[in-house]
C-alpha cells in the first residue's frame, strides 16, 4: 500500500527522481527508479505500526523569514536555505577544519583521503556563525564545531570564545575524544571558554567495535576522555555510530555505562550509519538500522526497563514551543518542527535505592495529557488576549502537575515543583536542574541517497553554515554539497 509519494535521489548519479513509500508487510519501504541506473529500494523504517504512530506528532514549522538562496530546481538542489524549508535552524554545524587524527571508513570528511584541507580562518567562522544568528524569527541558540576532529586545532578554545561572543547560548564540540584525553588541561580550557558539551564519539564498551568501525582500538582513550571532563566539570553525551552486526548488540550496554556515569554524562545519542558513496545495495540492507530498530533493541537490551512506547518523536515537544511563545506575548521561540521520523528519544531516571534501575519519564507523566494539556492551554491564551493569560497560567500550573503521578516518580525529583517554575516563573534554572537528574536517551537517524526523502529534508532542523554564506540542512549537506563546498574553500594538503 503506497503510503505517499515524495522526491529522493539516485543512489549512483544523485540525481532527483521521483519516490514511493509504502508499507510492505510490517515495515516501510522507499522506492524510486532512475531511467540510467534502475529500480532502488530500500528499508525507510523498520516497523510500519511505530510509522504510523511516529506521523500523529509531526508538526509543521514555519521556515524562516530571510532565506538565502532562491527555489531552483526540485529539492535539495540549491539549498542555501530557500523559501520551501518549513523550519529554522535548531542546532548549527561549523566544520572547521577536515583534518583528522584518525582515519575513519564511515567518516563523512576526511583530509587524507581527499588530499586537501579545509580549515577556514577564524574571521570565515566568525561570519558564518553570524550568519546563523541572523536567522529570522529566531536566531540559531546552539552551535557545534565539528570535522573533521575540531580538537587538531590550536585555537579550537578560541574558537568556543568567539562562539560565545557572537550570542550562542549553548555550545558543543563533535570530538573522537583522543586530545582530551592526552591533554588533561584541555577539558579545563574549554569549560572556562563557554564550552558546554562535548559530543563524544563512543562506539561501544569494549574494543571490537573499535576495530571494526575505526580500525583501532581507542576504548581506553574515551576512558580517560571521559575522566577529564569529570575533572573539569564538562557535560558529556555519548554519539555511538550504529551499525548492524558490528555493535547493534550492545545498545543496552552503551546505556548503563551512561547511567553508572550520569554525574557528567547528560544523554547518548545513537546515530545509525548513513551510507555514503556507491554502497552496494546488499550492504545497504544488511547494515542498515532504522528507529524502531534501535528502540526494539534498547527494550530487548534493558530488560524492558526502557520499552518501545517510552520512545517519542523529537517533534512531539512543539506544544512546549508554542506554550511559551503564547505566554511571552507572540516572541518567536525555538520549536522543534524536525520530521517525525528523523529522531526519538526519551529521558530516564535513576533509581535512589538501586543505581541499575532505570525509570523512564513516561512511567510517571502522561506524556500524551501534558501536551493536550499545553495545547489547550496555548489556545485559551490565543483566543482571550492579554486578559485571558494570568488566568490560563495559573489554572496550567496547578493542571500540568496532575500529570504525573508522584508515586512513581523518583524520590528525589519535585517533577511538580520544576513545572512550576519553568511554566509559572520561566526558570530556566529549573530547566537546567531536570536535566541534570535525567538521562537523555535519543536516536537520530541521518538520510543518505538511499533513503532520502524530500519532505524529510525539508523539515531539516540541524543545519551547517558554509563559508559562502549558505545554510545546507544536514543531510542536503552530506550527501550532496560536501565535496563542492570542500573542494571550493580548500587548499591542497602540502600547500604551506
């Protein structure tokens, strides 16, 4: 049963062609033909009934009011960001340089292999994260650095200054881990210079996935990585590279070494692999991890102390956006409008009694009621004006707590006091304090040409600033631009 039609791109020329998804059995199915190269088909997700429940938090933004390039072509040609993207950006890349201490095979730059170098000046920088400030109606809040292995640079504490200056509220490094951990100091220098999080490459717990994904094993680095920032206070997340067969099995793993380090990791951030390049189609599908993959492997792996309905599509906080945008008076605020099929996530608790015991956010909120809650709330306020606010606030303050059910919440979290505070007294602080008791546990799933989907692009919420002043979403970015932009900006290796 086709499910929609929508635009992907050719797995050998990259050219734009028309696709179908449809439900084949219990999963979904992206299908496209090129008229040079054939008929693709490949896995779009893994379980059509999570599909569908996925669809029911989809939330359509409002793109932005300054796009850079023009519509030309069918999507993703011409990216820059045009007038047809329908969210703004939630989290900006800078790649500041290609060079690497490592030379990873699943890695999207690599200086080595290209033979030249992409490292832009710290005035190109500086412009490109204007660049993403100037987005209108809301100016980008977070940014990371990334590579390449942004640490092989001298002034990368510089560069987090500078990030600081230029307004970003939240800043973060992509990092294999290795200078961290020879350079105890470096944690230190970062944390004082704005850094807030570091994202740490961590594949698995033991050394095989290392040699199999990075062709070394650098387990102990992360070991002493992760000691380093614990020193300097410095939040951690886990990025772990998904693969099937090589570390598929130790998702549960990956998860409780998070929470026995909770003091200084904050989430973990599974990232299946995106196949880059002319992948046979057979190590596609065999390597191939969706969402519901992962969020049945975290069940099977955690003892059902985490299930497959603990998960939630990123977009489903919009009513959150929405809420607080109608108490501030109409002020534009970050929303997350991603596709609902671009990530999930949900946040755990530790248990105070055992510290293997893990209690996720849904078995104590009424996820579903919160957000009903909040939307009715967003539209009373909407539709009364002024008068109408104190009101809706104050009967959501004493509302929104009665969504949780404080017998199952852990012991040492005023879930009900935090709402209050974030809802009724805009506290950020109490923002701040739930994340520090929590563990963000999330899956975010990069298209690459086998799988691409135009209306997925469209609703791209991470997005990269280019030294010509465009905006590219993620996927757009390293699937298509890459080498052009690389190859355009760059110099060649040995060039002095």
């Amino acid at each position: 049963m086709v499910i929609k039609k929508t635009k992907s791109l050719c797995p050998q020329c990259l050219n734009v062609v028309d696709a179908e998804v449809y439900e084949d059995k219990d999963k979904i199915i992206i299908k496209k033909e090129c008229k040079e190269h054939g008929k693709f088909e490949n896995t779009y997700w893994g379980d059509s009934e999570l599909y569908k429940r996925a669809v029911e938090y989809g939330e359509k933004g409002r793109g932005l009011e300054n796009p850079q390039t023009v519509v030309e072509g069918e999507c993703p040609q011409n990216c820059g960001i045009c007038s047809e993207h329908e969210s703004h950006t939630i989290l900006g890349l800078v790649d500041v340089t290609n060079r690497c201490n490592m030379k990873c095979p699943v890695c999207f730059a690599n200086a080595a292999v290209s033979g030249r170098l992409y490292e832009p000046s710290q005035d190109d920088i500086r412009q490109m994260l204007r660049n993403l400030r100037n987005n209108q109606p809301v100016p980008t809040p977070a940014i990371q650095y990334a590579g390449g292995e942004p640490t092989v640079r001298k002034d990368i504490v510089e560069l987090i200054k500078i990030a600081k200056e230029e307004g970003f509220t939240h800043t973060q490094i992509a990092t294999n881990g290795i200078k961290l951990a020879k350079n105890p100091d470096l944690a230190k220098e970062l944390k004082e210079a704005g850094l807030n999080t570091v994202y740490l490459q961590f594949d698995g717990v033991t050394e095989e996935p290392y040699l199999k994904i990075r062709e070394r094993n650098i387990f102990s680095i992360k070991l002493e990585a992760i000691e380093n920032c614990r020193k300097a206070e410095l939040g951690i997340v886990l990025v772990p590279t998904l693969i099937k067969g090589i570390n598929d099995d130790q998702v549960g793993d990956i998860i409780n070494f998070a929470v026995h380090n909770i003091d200084i990791i904050r989430g973990v951030n599974f990232q299946p692999v995106s196949f880059a390049g002319r992948t046979p189609a057979e190590e596609v599908e065999e390597q191939r991890v969706t969402i519901p993959d992962f969020t049945k492997f975290v069940e099977e792996q955690t003892d059902s102390q985490i299930k497959v309905e603990d998960f939630y599509p990123a977009s489903c906080v919009t009513p959150v956006s929405e809420f607080v945008e109608a108490i501030e008076g109409g002020d534009p605020q970050v929303t997350f409008t991603c596709h609902p099929h671009c990530g999930t996530a949900t946040y755990v608790f530790i248990d105070e009694h055992d510290e293997d015991k893990m209690i996720p956010i849904t078995q104590f909120v009424d996820v579903d009621r919160f957000f009903d809650l909040l939307e009715s709330s967003t539209d009373d306020i909407n539709k009364g004006g002024i008068m109408a606010k104190a009101k809706v606030i104050a009967r959501a303050s004493v509302e929104l707590p009665r969504t949780v059910d404080m017998s199952k919440s852990p012991e040492s979290l005023d879930i009900t006091g935090i709402l209050s505070q974030i809802f009724k007294e805009r506290s950020y602080d109490a923002l701040g304090q739930f994340h520090h008791k929590s563990l963000l546990i999330s899956c975010m799933h990069f298209m690459d040409p086998w799988n691409f989907d135009q209306d997925r692009v469209r609703r791209c919420v991470i997005h990269y600033a280019v030294p010509d002043g465009r905006i590219i979403p993620f996927c757009s970015m390293n699937t298509l631009y890459r080498e052009e932009i690389e190859k355009k900006f760059s110099k060649p290796l040995n060039e002095k």
